[in-house]
C-alpha cells in the first residue's frame, strides 16, 4: 500500500491551532434565496457566512457548540483507535452534518465541523454517510470533502446525502449505504430541536451495533411546553403528554426529561449512557446534554475516558462549560 499522503487537516491540530480569523464585521446573515430550514437564522443567530478559510460557507456557532464539536471529536478519535483493527467495519452516520466548517463567534476564528473532525482522525473508520436537509450546506460539505480526497486518495468512502433527517424514506436511503453488520456511531445533533423520537427508533431497529450521541436540548423542550407549544416535545420526546415533566422546582424539569428520554433509550436496549451537560459561557446556564447511549458497556468507558468528569479535568479546559 502507497504511504499516506499528508492530509489537509492534521487531526493533532484541530481546534483554534488551525483556525482562520475573520476580520471584524457582521456575524450572520441569510443564505439568499433558500427555501432550507437549517441555513435560515434560528433565535439565537445563528445562520451562514462567506468562510474565509476556503472560501466556502461556514456555519455561525456559540462557543460551546466550538468546544462540544471538540469534545464529540474526541470520543471518536477514542473510539476510532480502540477499534482499529478489530474483526468488524466501524461505520460512521451524521444526519444534520450541516457545511462541514464553524465560525466561532466568541474567538472569531473558524474551525473544522464535526464532518471533517471525523474524516481526519489519526486512526479514520471504515466508511462515513453524512446527511443534511440544507442542500447548500451538503454541496459545501462536499466540495470540502474532495478537496480532502484530492490531498489524500485513501480517504475511506465517504457520501454525502440531502434529505429530512426525519423523513422514513430518507433514512431508509442513508441507513442502505451502511452495512447492518458493522459497529455504527450515529452523531443526532441538529441546529434547531427538530431529532423526532422515531428517527432514532428507526436507527435502533436498523442496527443491531449501534452507538448514538445525541444532542438533548433540555432547555429549549422546556421553553416550548412553557409557552404550551407540546407538539415538538411529543415529536423529540415520544412522550403522549410531555407536559406531565414540567414541575415547580427549579431544575426538576430537566431532569425530568432526561429521565424520561432515558427511560425510552432503555426501551430500545440502550441501557449504557454517559452525558455532559453543557452551559452557556457567560451566565453558566444549562442548554442541552450530550448524550451517549450504547448496548454495550465498552462505548461508556471510551466516552469517560475521552472526556473525563469536570473534577478529573484540568483546570480551564472545556469542561469549564460542563457538568
């Protein structure tokens, strides 16, 4: 086999190290003309912008959504050196992939996205589907990604898919590019709380090894059952009623819906599951969890050790928005 050319990322150096500074000016604005619901500005302002490191739109991002895309990377790097070699294919899936580059905008610096974090690990899986329901983020993910193949031939197969991530017959064309028999990581993280309940259902019947990081927006559920808006907590949730998790007691509500979202991932033998809570920067506020949940005990153990509890960490490191 024919050496492996230098990639276009080094994937010891992701993270602000590799990072392009956008020079001072507006933050966000709207893709013109898209009809796509994940390219439009959300509440929070995030939306998509001229990247200045390729030239290619890039994805506007809060600071810890640039540190949660660092944190996931690092569990699959663990998981993609621990199952190196092994007798079975690790696949890996992510269906809200979204362009494939971040610009922070507390650094004001753009970073690699979790689709190229996860092209570019020092020991890759065997095969990679990406999906997204923007098609101008999947044409940017794309032409990034050959140009990753252009530098490097031996980058494993790799697609790229535009579709509804919870629409049954999309995810039945996505999941058919993956083997059933293979270890598949499964990475949920839309920009709005729009994961339907069923999506992961169907990814669960699909595969029978299967490790899912899913992004459980605890807040922005409660916000909505606040405002008496339950049909998106009943789609996310599969809860007939998910206005019976809302309590008095300040943070009872979140754990509430943690409680019930485990209790479904149990259901469909997810009983191993390790999270990290994840904090605005300024006011400490809890937003959402990462979450972990596999069959096997194995996917935990890699999870802690990539990322590793609040008190184990170094002081100042990322976990200074988690818990």
């Amino acid at each position: 086999m024919p050496p492996r050319k230098p990639r276009l990322f080094d994937p010891k150096e992701l993270g602000p190290r590799t990072t392009a500074r956008r020079p001072p000016g507006p933050t966000s604005l709207r893709a013109a003309d898209s009809p796509s619901e994940q390219v439009q500005l959300n509440r929070d302002g995030e939306g998509l912008v001229p990247g200045i490191t390729d030239g290619l739109l890039v994805r506007t991002v809060k600071a810890h959504s640039a540190r949660k895309a660092r944190m996931v990377s690092r569990d699959l790097g663990t998981v993609g050196r621990a199952m190196n070699r092994k007798w079975f294919d690790v696949h890996y899936l992510e269906l809200f992939c979204g362009p494939g580059y971040l610009y922070d905008e507390s650094t004001g610096e753009e970073v690699p996205g979790s689709p190229i974090q996860a092209l570019t690990l020092a020991k890759p899986f065997n095969r990679y589907v990406f999906a997204d329901y923007s098609d101008i983020c999947v044409g940017a993910l794309r032409t990034r990604i050959d140009r990753l193949r252009a530098e490097d031939p031996n980058l494993p197969p790799t697609t790229v898919r535009q579709g509804d991530a919870n629409d049954p017959e999309h995810l039945y064309r996505v999941c058919s590019l993956i083997d059933p028999a293979a270890l598949v990581i499964a990475y949920l993280d839309p920009q709005k709380p729009n994961l339907h309940w069923t999506t992961v259902e169907h990814l669960a019947r699909r595969f029978r090894y299967l490790d899912l990081i899913i992004n459980l927006p605890f807040s922005g559920i409660h916000r909505s059952l606040k405002a008496s808006g339950d049909e998106g907590p009943k789609l996310m949730l599969g809860h007939p009623n998910p206005i019976e998790l809302v309590a008095p007691e300040e943070g009872r509500t979140a754990q509430n819906i943690r409680d019930y979202y485990d209790q479904q991932l149990g259901k469909l033998g997810f009983i191993h599951i390790a999270r990290r809570c994840v904090k605005t920067a300024w006011s400490n506020s809890p937003l959402y969890d990462v979450v972990l949940a596999s069959r096997h005990p194995t996917a935990v153990k890699l999870f802690e050790k990539a990322n590793p509890t609040p008190k184990a960490a170094a002081q100042g490191s990322i976990f200074d928005l988690l818990a």
